[in-house]
C-alpha cells in the first residue's frame, strides 16, 4: 500500500462517519503527482460538492510538505487533480451541521467545498491545513524578502 492510502485508513480508523467510495483508486490518482522531494504529511477523504446530499464525489486531499493536492478517479476512465500552493491559498471555513461537517478552501481562483466529513474529524482537519499554509507561506515570504 501506499504512503496516501495507509495517511487515509489512519483518519478513517480515527474519525469514522465520513461518506467515502474507492478510496484506493483515488489514492493512486494523488500518488502519481507526488514528486520525490515532497513528503506526505496528512491525508484524509471527502466529497468534493456543495450539496451534502451528491455522494458520489469522493475525493482524497492530501497536504504534503509543499501543496495540499486532491485526486479523485472517476469510475470508467479518467482522473482528476486539483493542486493547491500556499502562494494560492487564502482562508478556510469549517461548518458543523447535525450529522456532517464541511470545510471551505478560498483560493485565488475557486472555492473548494468538502462535505461529508465525521464532526469530530474537523478540528484535526482545520488546524493541519491552516497552519501547514501559513508556515509555507511565511517561508515563501521570507524566501521572496531574502532575493
């Protein structure tokens, strides 16, 4: 197994509730843009939607130590890949509803919507990405200062 799938059957062990589809197919889609200098740092699965009640969307999102990527296999052929750079990124909203979560990702040119997720599992969630951005984008600041 790989690096991604056993991140994601981690969360999964931890945070049960979640909707999520073929969650090893989609693993794979992330794990093939993964370049060998990145580090996989959290994984975890959602649907990618704005409606609570579309549950054929599986996505994993994946933060890795330079990006937060999201791969979803579709179901005869074809893929998807959304990457996320820190220098893109530019808040998040987390909600909490009677049986789900959801969680926003703003970025410069879309709105990320992840619904479905286990209520307990969104604090965890919350924290790992925002705070894996804004230390990336302090370096990248640094790093733009230091040229």
């Amino acid at each position: 197994m790989g690096k991604v799938y056993n991140k994601v059957l981690e969360f999964e062990r931890k945070y049960s509730g979640g909707i999520t589809w073929r969650l090893k197919r989609h693993c794979k889609v992330v794990e093939e843009y993964i370049n060998p200098d990145e580090e996989v740092l959290y994984a975890f699965c959602a649907q990618k939607n704005e409606k609570v009640t579309e549950i054929f969307n599986t996505f994993v999102i994946v933060v890795t130590s330079k990006r937060l990527l999201l791969g979803h296999k579709r179901l005869l052929w074809g893929s998807f890949l959304y990457s996320v750079t820190p220098d893109l990124y530019n808040d998040l909203q987390v909600y909490k509803g009677l049986i789900w979560g959801k969680i926003t990702i703003d970025t410069v040119k879309e709105k990320i919507i992840l619904t479905n997720l286990p209520k307990s599992g969104l604090d965890e969630i919350e924290t790992t990405i925002s705070e894996f951005m804004m230390d990336a984008k302090q370096r990248y600041n640094d790093e733009e200062e230091g040229k």
